[in-house]
C-alpha cells in the first residue's frame, strides 16, 4: 500500500519557493537580456574592466558551456563566463559578469565570509556526501549515535548556504556599485543587472530554506524514533 511520509510535508513549501527562484531567474534573464548594453559592451569587456581596475590582471576571463554557469574558481585565477554571458552584449549579461569579478575582488581584498567560506568547504564537501548516508544507517541500525552524527554533518552544510548569502549580497552590490560608480551601463541598464542579480539571490535564500526544512525533518524523525 502506498504509503506518504509526512514529514514531507515540512520541506514541501520551500521545494515549491525554490522551483519558483529556479524559474524566475531564468525568466528574468531572458527579459533583461534583451536591454542592450552601455557602447555594446559584453560579459567578458565587463568582468576585464573591473579586474584590471582592481589590479587583478592575472585572472583570467574565459567562456564556459552552459547558461547561467558562470562562476569565479579562485584555485584556477579564472573566471568562467556562460555561452549567454561571456560574448553577449547586454545588460543581463554584463550584471552577471561583474557579479563574478565582484566575487574575486572580495578574494583579493579578503572579504570576511568568504575566508570562512573557504575555510569550511572541505567540512561541508564530507556533510554533503556522508549525512544522509550516516542517518539512514543509524535508523536501519536503530542508533541514535549515527542519526545524530548524519545530522551533524548535515548541519555544516546549512551553515556553509548560510554563509553563502553574505557573499552573494556582497558580490552583487559590489557589481552595481562598479557599474554606477564608472558609468559602464545607463541608468535602464543598472535596473536590469538589478533585477538579474536580484533573481540569483532569490536561488540562494530557497536553497537555504530547502535545507533548513531538511535539517528540520531529520530532527523529526530522529527524535521519533527515540520516543518510540
């Protein structure tokens, strides 16, 4: 007999918010990148001028499969523009470029969150691969010791989303006070990479609300079972 766990049910309204983000940043990409740039600039001239303006000349600017797969790898000194960024000349595209140059500037400058960011993403890579793993085998085990190490870990992944917010915020006020601050889009275009980089953040708050409804239904269940 079909059988609905209920516990489902607390993480079912951020799974629907987080379907919701999912969807909306890429509409709100479509729609912005149909505003043209400022002098038809492009994600790459944008992510190069900022760089080199902050003294970061070493970084590389490069393209990368994909759309909406842009991100700065620290390791690497490199940022990786999408198909729909790196050669686009609109200001979706170039509010998503700066947002990754903003993201290496705070490297550059040791922005706080992000050294802790750093810091706990080998603690988190281990949460993310053994807690649900430990907490099922404490509960087929019947150990309390196992569910609640699984949950443990489970928790450093929550708190490195939680820390992830902070450097998102950054990054992107950082873009738009560049691209104010050195007249690279028109007072139209600054709305639009408003509204795009807008969009991402909504992702990373749901993905949160995601996990934090998870951790929260581990709890249930663990402690369910220790009552029975």
């Amino acid at each position: 007999m079909f059988y609905l766990d209920p516990t489902y049910l607390l993480i079912l309204p951020a799974f629907i918010i987080s379907l919701w983000a999912s969807y909306n940043v890429n509409a709100t990409f479509k729609k912005y990148s149909k505003v043209p740039s400022e002098n038809g600039m492009t994600g790459y001239d944008a992510a190069r001028k900022i760089l080199d303006s902050n003294g970061l000349r070493h970084i590389d600017v490069i393209r990368t499969p994909g759309n909406l797969t842009d991100h700065y790898d620290p390791k690497a000194n490199v940022i990786r523009l999408s198909d729909s960024v790196y050669g686009e000349r609109s200001a979706a595209a170039v509010g998503v470029a700066a947002h990754e140059a903003g993201h290496a500037v705070q490297h550059a400058v040791g922005y706080g969150p992000i050294k802790l960011r750093m810091a706990i993403v080998n603690v988190t890579n281990i949460g993310s691969n053994l807690s649900m793993p430990l907490f099922f085998i404490g509960l087929l085990l019947s150990s309390p010791a196992l569910c609640y190490a699984g949950i443990a870990l489970f928790s450093a992944v929550v708190f490195f989303q939680l820390v992830t917010l902070p450097v998102e915020f950054n990054a992107s006020r950082r873009a738009l006070d560049t691209l104010k601050s050195s007249k690279m889009q028109s007072e139209k275009g600054l709305k639009a990479a408003k509204k795009v980089l807008s969009a991402a953040a909504l992702t990373y708050v749901a993905a949160l609300m995601v996990s934090l409804s998870n951790l929260l239904r581990l709890l249930v269940i663990a402690n369910g079972r220790r009552r029975d």
